[in-house]
C-alpha cells in the first residue's frame, strides 16, 4: 500500500506538530515506533517518555499482574497507565494547548527461543481536543517476516502508521484503516483484529471495520461476536473444535437453523470432539457479500444482524477454497473441524474447473483440506421440480470422480445428515428474499421467527421498499 507521506514524513510531521505530546511503551521487538521519532529529529517536541519493561516482575510492579503479557489486558492496562500518569503529570504546566497521547505495543517476535507464529497487540489513547476525553484505537498483528530485524522494522512502520492515522485522519475511520499498512504489505505483517472505542469513535460499528479489514487486504480473515464485539480468532479458536456453516444468509431461514442443529447433533459425536470446546461459526465470503464486484455495507450489517439472533459468531474471509478456509482454521486448533453445507455446494466441490491454479487439481485440494481431522456435513436437497431427494449418498459426480467420492464416503470425510425436517428442504433464500421484497405472504414462515420479526421491525434486505398492489 502507499501513501502520499513515507514513514519518515509522518513521525517528523507529528514531532513538528506542537500540539502533540505523549508517551511510548513498548515491550517487544525493540523500541521501534519510539526511534522513528528519534531519528527523523525534533522527537523532543513528541516524546515526554519511553519505557520498555521487558522483566515480566517489572512489567507486573508497573502494569499489574497479567496471565499472558501479550494480550489485549495487558495492552489495555499500559495504555490507561501511561495515559493517566502523562495526563496527571502534565495538564497544568500545558493541559489547555496539548493533545495528550499514549503509544503502547506488546510483541511476541522471532528471537532465538521463538520459533513459532510471530504476533502482538497494539494500540493507542489519544485526545483530539486539549483537555478532551480520549479515545482508544487497539489492533492485533500477525509478523511473517522471517527474522527479528525485519520483524522489527514492519513494526516500525506500523506504529507510525497508526500514530499518525489516529491523530490526523480521526474523523474518517475508513481511511486510517486503510493508512495501516502504508509502505507495508499483508506479506510482512496482517492486521487481523480492529477496534475503536471512546469518546470519538461512539458512532462507529466495529463490525464494518472488520469488514475493511478483509476488503482492503489487510487480512484474509476477521472476526466479531453476536454482540457486534471484534475478537482476535487466534483467541477465540484455541484450541476448539469448529463447525462452520458458510453462506450468503440473505436472509437467515429455517433451513439454516437446520442444518447448524443437524450438524451439530453429528459433530459432538465424533470421537474427539469434546461438546464443552465447541465453537460454531456463521462464515461469508467477500464473493457472498458482493453483488457486482461491490459490497454494499448497509446489507451486511442487515445480515449480520439476523445471524446475531442466533448466537454464533461471524467470520468474514476471503478464503473462497475450502482448503484454504480448512487450513486457516487449523493454525489455531489441533481439534477436529466440520464444514456443513448443502448438496449444491458439495457438487460444487467436485467440478475441476475451480482447482486450474493448483498443480495438482482437484486432488491437492481435498489433499489439503482433508489432511488434518476435518468433515463434511452435508445437507439433503430437494428438486423443485421433481420433488426428488438428493443426498450425500445418491449424488452423482464425474465418473472419474466416482471412486474418489466413494473413498471419501466410506471413510465418513463425508456425512449425511440424518433424520433432517423434509419439510424445509425445499426453502430457497433467493425465493425467500423475493417474497419478503415484493411484500408477499408467507415469507415469515420460512425463516425463524426472531429473523421474521427483526426483519419486519427495521426493514431488512429491502423489505417495506415496495408497496403490495391494491
């Protein structure tokens, strides 16, 4: 990404800037962020103080005890820390012309002990206004560089990315979004988690910035609870055991609510899921988000609105291969993973069409997906027109897919799902839709009644935009 202002135009813009003044703590992979400022000269019209409490006694005496110290607590509890003290210490002697700020970052990078996936959290309380209440700007980063400089330098940079972003494009939160990885790429280092909070930021939905996060590239995956609260997936998939049920929910039906409870009834049954670990995910893709090449951001959060009534949380990618999605997962949890889909999608997964890119077709991609403890639930159709049944066990692939599907079958990657309602099946969202937009009658008893309500009480996907004929 670019910008029109390099790394060093930012930190010496702010140590120019005489109405800026903070503090920087930084744990982890060096004093970064802190010697842009130093370098680039006039740091002393920006940095009251760093510190770099490394000694985890230290760290304690200072921030508090902590169970993990690369954390968002912790993050949190250094930024309200330094925050106060510089606040306390210097609102008198320049309180009314200073916007107070405090950088803050905790870093588990590559060293000669880690050899692991590299990330950390970072974050920033800022003033917009002197004597102004703060506001929070918290992010959670993933380092792919192979080694602690260069590890180093990204951070770096991105520091001053977001020092800069908070204190000049505050008013726009979109755009600092897409500031983060000025001068970096998702190569080096991914953003993976967002949040805005405080005085400034009370009218902005996290949900829709994690939603950029995906858009712009500056990860491959995001994720928030049905509350609408952006959590880090590293955290929130432990170790868990994760069904997934992906789709375009435009709207939520009965159907979904099927085939998750059907699903589910399988997955806890497998010998190593423990019922206690499980996590279920409602997953869109940006290809189920975009109509056209664009996403409109209203109807996202109409969806996402409808799968809060369910209770799940939402993970938006762009993992449009299934293997990909399996191997994302799987950099989180040793535990078993469960994809649930319909009859449409499993044939999809059999067309080669979609594995040209990969050397080795359609057999590297299940290679991929299946290589780890991951199955397939699979969701009965029903023909309209015939009102034929259509299950995992009577569908026909290519006949030189045949023995192929059939070893997958046999060993239980793919499963039915048993004893499902047939009297579901034959819901479709896209008539769904249809109806609800043309305002025709019964549309409501094919979606769950807390979806028919929600829809009806705010307008949802368009419904209420067309008038019903006299």
């Amino acid at each position: 990404m670019t910008d029109s202002q390099d790394t060093h135009q930012k930190a010496l813009q702010i140590n120019l800037d005489p109405t800026k003044y903070g503090v920087f703590a930084e744990i982890g992979a060096g004093q970064e962020v802190a010697r842009w400022f130093f370098r680039v000269g006039g740091a002393s019209g920006t940095i009251a103080k760093t510190i770099s409490a490394y000694d985890m006694t230290v760290s304690d005496a200072i921030y508090g005890q902590s169970d993990r110290y690369v954390s968002r607590k912790r993050l949190s509890s250094m930024l309200e820390h330094e925050y106060l003290l510089i606040v306390d210490r210097l609102k008198e002697q320049r309180g009314t012309t200073t916007k107070f700020f405090a950088f803050a970052n905790t870093l588990a990078a590559r060293s000669f002990q880690r050899k692991e996936e590299t990330h950390g959290w970072m974050g920033i309380r800022f003033q917009t206004e002197p004597r102004g209440e703060p506001s929070d700007i918290l992010i959670h980063v993933v380092m792919w560089d192979r080694d602690n400089l260069q590890q180093a330098e990204a951070i770096g940079v991105l520091g001053v990315n977001l020092i800069h972003a908070a204190m000049y494009l505050h008013q726009r939160p979109e755009a600092i979004v897409n500031a983060l990885l000025d001068s970096l790429s998702i190569a080096r280092i991914e953003v993976d988690m967002i949040e805005f909070r405080g005085a400034e930021f009370n009218s902005v939905d996290n949900r829709l910035l994690a939603l950029q996060l995906v858009e712009k590239g500056l990860t491959n995956a995001a994720m928030f609870l049905p509350d609408g609260r952006i959590v880090q997936p590293a955290d929130a998939l432990h170790k868990k055991c994760i069904l997934v049920e992906r789709g375009s929910f435009r709207p939520v039906t009965k159907v979904t609510v099927d085939m998750l409870r059907y699903a589910q009834a399988q997955f806890i049954q497998e010998p190593h899921v423990d019922p206690k670990s499980v996590v279920v995910l409602m997953e869109m893709t940006l290809k189920n988000l975009s109509s056209e090449g664009k996403i409109d951001h209203q109807d996202f959060l109409d969806r996402v609105d409808m799968l809060a009534t369910l209770g799940n949380p939402v993970l938006i990618s762009n993992y449009g291969e299934f293997h990909r999605l399996a191997a994302y997962l799987h950099r989180f949890t040793k535990g078993p993973v469960g994809f649930v889909m319909g009859i449409p999608t499993l044939k999809e997964l059999f067309e080669e069409k979609y594995y040209t890119e990969l050397s080795g077709g359609i057999l590297e991609s299940f290679g991929r997906m299946f290589k780890n403890d991951l199955k397939l639930y699979v969701y009965p159709f029903k023909e309209p027109e015939s009102n034929a049944i259509i299950t995992s066990g009577n569908l026909r692939v290519a006949p030189h897919l045949r023995h192929l599907y059939l070893y997958l079958m046999e060993n239980f990657f793919i499963q039915g799902l048993r004893d499902v309602n047939e009297s579901n099946m034959s819901i479709l969202s896209r008539n769904v839709l249809s109806m609800l937009q043309n305002q025709e009658a019964g549309w409501e008893t094919m979606v769950p009644e807390q979806v028919a309500d929600l829809i009806k009480e705010r307008n949802l996907l368009g419904h209420g935009t067309v008038q019903a004929p006299d």
